[in-house]
C-alpha cells in the first residue's frame, strides 16, 4: 500500500494484520511542504513490523537542489527499509526536456547519498507522457486503476503496479491504494542495500 495525510489517523497495528509487504508513505513535496502525517506514519507502521519507504512529490515549481534537501531531511529521521520514490504527475507547465533534465539531476542526487537508484512513481498517463521511454531502467510503480495492466510506452516495463485507489485495509479508516508485483520481481528488488 502507499499512504499519506489523506488516509487521516491509522492503526499500524491492525495494519499490519493485514497481508501487506511493503508501505510507501508520503514524506515531502517540493522544496518545503512535510506530509504532516509522515513521521508518524513512519515511526508507527516500522514499529508494528511493517517494511517501509518514503517518497517525494516533485514539482518544477522549485530548484532540484532545495526539493532533494527536504526529501532528505525528513527521511533521514528515519530507517528505511526500501528505495526512495520520486513522484511525477505534474510538469508544472513546463517543457518535457526540462522536467526530464531535472528529475535526472534529483535522481543522481538520491544515488549520491544513498548509493542506490530510485524508484519512479506515476500514473500511466504522466508516466508515459513525462519520462517515457527515458526512465525505464529505473524501477517503476506505475498506477492504473483497472483490471489491466499498466501498459508503457516503449520496451519499460512496471515494478509495481498501484492497481486501485479505492483499497479497504483494516486499521485505516479511508480509502487507500493498494499495489501488486509485476511476478517478475519481488520485495527484494526494492530493498536498500542493506537490507538485501
């Protein structure tokens, strides 16, 4: 499942009760907002057992640089169990070449500290209409809510694929989306190093 501040107050510990394998929770977007949810979350589903990463709603409405510090600030207080995700859904405006320049330029950052790729996160339209096909040798959760799957422009292939927005887990209160494993991969594909 994936989460943020719109699933409100949740129940890690009923959560995870649930057959869940991993937990993406929203950190941070653009140069200064903090998912006001995201610690919390963090602290809470690792304490109840849960695998968890954190991702960034990028925008091109502020410098790379000053995005990837607060991405880093807020997730840095935490241990991660998984890759980060950058979140792309919107070009803000701006011209194709120079979203795709700037979202390489947040990718090498994220290698440089952390000494691993992202994960690129987007619906299928925003994916294929902002990093198709330049992106696809990165993993990628791709969101499609529909019982077919994501379909990429060019020879990518998906990671993840968030498969509906509509997900009822116990222990949370509001909708939420729930994801699947494309088979050929698996929860070990997207651990941190450390962690493998």
């Amino acid at each position: 499942i994936d989460v943020s501040h719109h699933q409100k107050q949740i129940n890690w510990k009923e959560v995870s009760k649930e057959p869940i394998e991993f937990v993406y929770i929203k950190a941070t977007e653009g140069a200064t907002y903090v998912d006001p949810m995201f610690h919390k979350n963090a602290t809470e589903a690792k304490k109840a057992g849960l695998l968890i990463g954190a991702y960034h709603f990028f925008r091109m409405t502020s410098s790379v640089e000053s995005q990837f510090k607060n991405f880093k600030s807020a997730m840095n207080k935490h241990k991660m169990d998984l890759i980060p995700m950058i979140d792309v859904e919107t070009d803000d405006k701006r011209p194709r070449k120079e979203v795709q320049k700037a979202l390489d330029k947040f990718i090498q950052l994220i290698k440089d500290e952390y000494g691993v790729s992202p994960m690129i996160y987007g619906t299928q339209r925003s994916y294929n209409t902002y990093c198709a096909p330049e992106f696809h040798k990165y993993h990628l959760y791709i969101g499609r809510y529909s019982t077919k799957h994501p379909e990429i422009r060019g020879k990518g292939t998906y990671t993840i694929w968030q498969y509906s927005e509509t997900g009822r887990i116990k222990g949370i209160n509001k909708n939420v989306d729930k994801c699947r494993f494309n088979p050929k991969y698996s929860i070990k594909d997207i651990l941190m190093p450390k962690n493998r």
